[in-house]
C-alpha cells in the first residue's frame, strides 16, 4: 500500500487492497526467504507506474498539456510553473469510468525476476543471567541493529524484527527435536515442544540502518530472517562471558549448562 501511494503520489489512505481468491490472482511465489517486499513489492512500483503514467496521460488531454510538464503529488496532478492548472486524481479516473467516457479504463500490472540478492544484515548484542543452581538461562536484555535497505514501515519492520529475535531465543534455549531409542518423535505436539513464551522475551530495543539495496523497490531489502540468525550465537557468547563456558550444541538447555558448568567444577 505504501510502495503504491508513494509512486502515485497519493496519499496512503487513498489505496485500497482487495483480497482475492489465489485461483484468480496473478502468480507471486511463495512469501518466504526474506523476498516478499523485495521482488513482491518491486512488482507493485512496476504496477503503480504503470498506472501513474495512465493517469497522467489522460490529465495531459484534460490539461491541455504535455505529460513531461505535469507534476503529481498528494493527490493532485497539475501543470509546472502553472499550480493553479490542476485536476485531482480521483477526478482523472472518474472520466475513465463515466459511461460515455473517451478514455479507456485505467489498470496496469507488473512483474519482477529479480536475480541479484540484497542479503540483509543484523547484530545482536544480549544480556543473559544464569542460574548456576539449575542452569536455567535468561535473556534480559537485547539490542539488535540491522540493515534495512530503506525502512518502507518502520513500525512494522520492528514487530518483525521482535518475531524473528523471538524464533532465535527459541532456538538457542528451548526448540528441539527429541526422539526416543526406537526412533519414536517425543515433542510431536505444543505439550512437549518447548517454545519461548512472554515471559521468556526480555524488551528488545531496535535500531534500524538504511543502507539502500540496488535493486530493492526504494532500496528495501528482506527484514524477516535476519533477526533469527544471530540470536543463538549471541546469547551463547553472553553465557561464555558470564560463566566462562562454551556450549557448542542447541538449544542451550538448562540440563545441558548444568552438566557444562558441573563439569567445569563452577557449582
């Protein structure tokens, strides 16, 4: 919604998103890999351009003007060095819609084969506090600082980050696959399947970095995978720090630093 306004030059609330049946909607790949606003929203800016240079070519006709000398901006579409020669766009595209209108309808699409990756990049420095009487593990603390590309939704972006640093505490403390010696799985469901919980999430502080991807619609890159990736190795380095040990094997279970830190002779 916001790559479509910004490149109509209309304001966010203008856009409006239909859902539709995937049997019916053009085919986008899978919303994985980090991919989704890079190659999706790169088809989107195709789209809205698409739609932008439309709308454009009709206000020139109503203009009495040439399309290299219009401006678009917030809604309104009006003649360089003459702002008082405007039409709004919601107007433009009613004259396409009127029953004897001489324009055609107004619909573009567009599509991207991005080949080029924008990895994104994320630190993580965390806090951790360690039972040595049970080898439980907390996270009190987590800064993470990654590289966006251009923060299209900053919000959004950091309630990403706070999922995907969440799925990393999971993996360094909890997640595991057990199986028993017949090969029987014996975390099969959410009852045995131990997962982080609320109180297991300490507050998480953001910071963003706007480095632009070359090929990322505005400069954005993929936000979602990196926040999980340097959690485990984090919170690892934290225990090391604070107790001298290192453990090699995830997740980092309290059974597991307790038998690393009996053996260290540290309880």
């Amino acid at each position: 919604m916001l790559l479509a306004a910004e490149t109509l030059g209309v304001p966010p609330e203008h856009i409006q998103i239909v859902a539709g049946d995937t049997t019916q909607g053009p085919f986008a790949g899978p919303s994985g890999g980090s991919m989704t606003i890079y190659t999706l929203g790169s088809a989107v800016v195709r789209a809205a351009d698409g739609v932008r240079q439309q709308i454009l070519a009709v206000a020139a006709d109503l203009l009495e003007a040439d399309t290299a000398d219009l401006e678009l901006q917030n809604g309104w579409i009006s003649v360089r060095g003459a702002p008082r020669r405007r039409i709004a766009v919601g107007d433009v595209v009613q004259k396409t819609l009127d029953f004897d209108s001489t324009y055609p309808p107004i619909i573009s699409q567009g599509g991207s084969a991005l080949t080029e990756q924008a990895p994104g990049f994320s630190v993580h420095l965390t806090e951790v506090a360690v039972d040595t009487e049970t080898g439980r593990v907390s996270v009190t603390r987590n800064l993470i600082v990654q590289d966006v590309g251009r923060a299209i939704n900053p919000l959004l972006i950091e309630g990403q980050v706070h999922g995907g640093a969440t799925q990393g505490i999971g993996w360094a403390l909890f997640e595991q696959m057990v199986f028993s010696e017949k090969g029987h799985l014996l975390t099969g469901s959410f009852l045995d399947y131990a997962l982080p919980t609320a109180r297991d999430v300490p507050p998480f502080e953001v910071i963003l970095v706007e480095n632009p991807a070359p090929n990322g619609p505005f400069g954005a890159r993929g936000v979602g995978e990196p926040p999980i990736i340097a959690a485990a190795a984090a919170i690892a380095n934290a225990i090391r720090d604070a107790r001298g040990v290192r453990l090699t094997e995830l997740p980092i279970t309290a059974e597991r630093l307790w038998q690393c830190l009996l053996h260290k002779g540290q309880r």
